[in-house]
C-alpha cells in the first residue's frame, strides 16, 4: 500500500491492542474515555519520510462485523464488510492513510469522502484474493 500511494519509504508499524490497553490509548492520545477501533500517529522525518505507528483492536473489529456497532458513524466500517480478516484490512489500511496525511469529515460525509474511497479500493485490491 506504501509503494501504490508513493511512499515507498515511509513505515508504519501495526499493533494489535486488547480493549482495555485500547482503552487507555484512546484516553491518553486523545481525552476520550470511549473504546476505539483504530488510532494512528504520524512522526514526520526531516528528510520527508514518515514513520508511523497504527493500533487496532480487533476486538471492536469482531463486535463491528457482527453487528452490535452498527449505527455508530464513527468506525471505519460501518458494520459493513464480509468478515474479521477484512475488517482488520479496513482498519489498517485506515489508519495507514491518516499517517500519510489524509483525513475525512466526521458524521455522514465521512463515508463519501476521497479518503474512504480511497481506502475501499485498497481493502477490495487487498482482500480480493483472499477470498
């Protein structure tokens, strides 16, 4: 995904986090005492690349997929998808573009945005072979 979006010399980690440590990071990086699927920090470098780190609960992921966090505008998916393997592709790549710098508006514009088109076309040129 790097390397399709020309950053072939950017890194970005992924952690996989448990609801309570998730918990804790959402709190700390962002004041909000709320679960959370994916949060994502970017540490641009002088020399123009990025280093980035991605953290995902798939815990959430799992909840989203069957169904219990429809409703919510706030998660990447909005219950939608066909499984937790894509779901857990979804988030990376989400969190993934918001370290390269792309952003979306919240509430209902967030899933007609050029950032959430962007990322269904990397999840479906991701996951497409999978199945």
């Amino acid at each position: 995904m790097l390397a399709w979006e020309g950053a072939p010399h950017a890194r970005v980690e992924l952690t996989l986090l448990g609801r309570a440590a998730m918990r804790r990071l959402n709190r700390r990086a962002t004041g909000r005492r709320g679960l959370t699927d994916v949060i994502a920090f970017a540490l641009p470098q002088p020399d123009g690349t990025v280093l980035g780190d991605v953290y995902v609960c798939p815990e959430v992921a799992e909840r989203w997929v069957r169904g219990r966090g429809r409703g919510n505008p706030k998660g990447p998916s909005g219950g939608r998808g066909n499984g937790v393997d894509e779901e857990l592709v979804r988030l990376a790549v989400h969190g993934t573009l918001h370290v390269l710098g792309f952003d979306h508006p919240d509430g209902p514009g967030r899933t007609r945005s050029a950032m959430w088109r962007r990322q269904e076309r990397y999840v479906r040129r991701l996951t497409d072979g999978a199945r």
